[in-house]
C-alpha cells in the first residue's frame, strides 16, 4: 500500500512541475515580449549602412562598396583587416 502512496505522489510532483515548465514557456514566448515593447519601446529609424556591392576578386579578397549617411566606401576584404581604398561624399557625386 505505502508503494503505491510514494507512486501517486511522485505522480503529482512530476505533473505539477510539467504545469509549472508549460507556464514558465508560454510567458516566455507570449507575455514577456508583449510586456516589455510596452515599457522598452525600440526605437525604429532607417538603416543608415547599406551594402551597396560586392564583387569577389578571388577566394579571399573581396571588393565592397558601403554607404553610411552621406558617404559610399570602396573597401577590400581578405583573410586581415579590411582596407579603404576610395571615399566618396555626396558633395563629390554631385561636382564631379
């Protein structure tokens, strides 16, 4: 008789802990992102780094070209550190 007392309350314990995970996973994916976008609003402004192109020279070296606010970067990627190799403004476009 005792055996099947421990059994039932194991039984219990086990479920009791499997409502607790199933809550803990639903306010993890529903309520928590919806209670924190109210108080953190994430501010939402447009990207100002574009990849404007690429263009593979070889398996390691890579030409890209990237605007950031008012300016367009030719750089060269390879196995180091990335090089500038030309800058551009915006002013320069429209001279010349």
């Amino acid at each position: 008789m005792e055996g099947v007392s421990i059994f039932k309350t194991v039984l219990v314990l086990l479920s009791v802990l499997a409502v607790i995970v199933a809550l803990a996973l639903v306010a993890r994916r529903i309520l928590l992102p919806r209670i924190f976008s109210r108080i953190l609003p994430v501010a939402t402004k447009p990207h100002e780094l574009k990849v404007l192109e690429t263009m593979a020279l070889d398996v390691r070296h890579r030409f890209v070209v990237l605007q950031w606010r008012e300016s367009q970067y030719l750089i060269l990627t390879s196995g180091g550190t990335p090089k500038v190799i030309d800058r551009k403004t915006r002013s320069e476009e429209r001279t010349g």
